[in-house]
C-alpha cells in the first residue's frame, strides 16, 4: 500500500464519524482534526462566551470599587479636595461645578485641540475631534 492510498483510506474513514465543531457542529477538514476544536474564531468566541463562568456580584463590585479608586484623582476645586475620575471630571465640568484650568492641570489627557477653530477643549467623548462650537 502507498503512501498516497494510505492517507486516502484515513481520509475516507475520518469522514464517516468526522471530529465537529463544538459550537455549531460544522464538520472540522481532515488535514485540521488534530488542531481545531471549532470552525472558526467566530464560532470559539461563541462557545466560550457562553460557557464562561459569570462573576458573583460581590466580585463585580470588589472589581468596581478597585478600579475607580485606582484611576479617581485628588482634585482642588473651589477649595476643597474632592476625588474623581476622568468620566466625572468631564461630567463635573460640562455642568460649570469644575473650572477649564482645574481640568487641564489635573486631568491633562482629557484635553483636546479643535480640528476647526484650534482652540483647546475637554472632551465629552473618546476620541473628540471638535469642540461643541464647531458642529
């Protein structure tokens, strides 16, 4: 028997009980049964996302409570010190309670050049281009 014949009869008794992909049981080619356990990236994020184990509330809150104290800041703002993040910051100045030049000393990466009028503001959004003068 050839080499040639021999992979053949591999290949013809694959097919008859052929490894599937777990998620939507599309058969998996003969030369990736040994390296694939799904179809695609599509379908193994599929499958993964819903056989991951959820999170407690108890540890999406410890989770919370970690980051927003590890990104908040220490702010001075009309005399006292108050602790915020990049998203209340925004919030806080967009309501007139915290000043243009609190926000660009403590909270630098917030601040944006217009591409129209190349004057200097606090972004609202990820990835603002233009002041709300410009629109």
């Amino acid at each position: 028997m050839s080499f040639e014949s021999y992979v053949k009869r591999q290949k013809e008794l694959y097919y008859k009980n052929p490894k599937r992909c777990l998620n939507c049981n599309e058969i998996i080619p003969f030369e990736e049964r040994n390296k694939k356990k799904f179809c695609n990236s599509s379908c193994a994020a599929s499958y993964n996302n819903t056989h991951r184990e959820t999170k407690s509330k108890e540890t999406r809150d410890k989770v919370s409570k970690s980051l927003k104290e590890s990104h908040s800041r220490e702010v001075l703002s009309n005399g006292e010190i108050i602790k915020i993040t990049r998203i209340q910051a925004s919030i806080l100045y967009y309501k007139n309670k915290i000043d243009f030049d609190t926000i660009k000393k403590f909270f630098p990466e917030l601040i944006r050049i217009c591409t129209i009028c190349k004057k200097e503001f606090v972004m609202k959004v990820l990835d603002e281009k233009m002041c709300r003068y410009s629109l």
